[in-house]
C-alpha cells in the first residue's frame, strides 16, 4: 500500500494534469484583426485612438497596440467600445504605439 506521502503527491499531480487539461467554461476568445474600412486610429504621443462610426450596435469592440520602447515591446489594450465610438489605449512611459493598430472584437 502507498504511504500518505505518495497518495497525496499523486493526488496532486492528477489535480494538476486534469485541471490543466480541462477548459474553465466554454468563454471564446477575443478576436483580433485590422481595422474595418469604417475605423479611423491616430496617434497623439504615447495614445492610438481608434473611431468606428458604422458599427453595430451590440458589438463590443477595442483597440489594441504594441508599444515600443527601444528595449522592451508590451501590449496594451483600449477601453471597450459597444456600437460606434472610440477606444484609446495609451502605452507605459517613454514608449510610443506601434502599427498596425489592432480591432479588437469580444464575444
């Protein structure tokens, strides 16, 4: 019979290898792509913002960008937009949005 010790190190690897393996819901993901024709992104230093005027109502949408700072790149992500609106995402001190700037969609 396995001591205690092995039953609850192999009652942990189990737990680990099940809940790694099995999803936490059925929650799709966000789906990211180009800007639709009727979306408009500027930049105003360290902010891209992103204006959609012929979206519809009911999607939630964002703007999403890669900010460079010379060393280090990192990823931002706008407030979330339902319908027509603007999304501004602004990247960390002394680092500047890259393009492409990207249309963020959520389910």
């Amino acid at each position: 019979m396995p001591s205690m010790r092995r039953r609850v190190w192999i009652t942990l690897a189990a737990t680990i290898c099940v809940l790694g393996l099995l999803p936490f819901g059925s929650a799709a993901a966000d789906t990211y792509g180009l800007p639709p024709a009727d979306c408009q992104s500027s930049v105003n230093g360290s902010t891209v913002t992103l204006t959609c005027t012929n979206r519809p109502a009911n999607q939630v949408w964002y703007v999403d960008s890669i900010c460079h700072s010379g060393w280090v790149d990192s990823e931002v992500d706008g407030n979330r937009v339902t319908g027509n609106g603007s999304s501004a995402a602004t990247c960390p001190f002394s680092s500047h949005p890259l393009p492409p700037f990207y249309f963020v969609t959520v389910p």
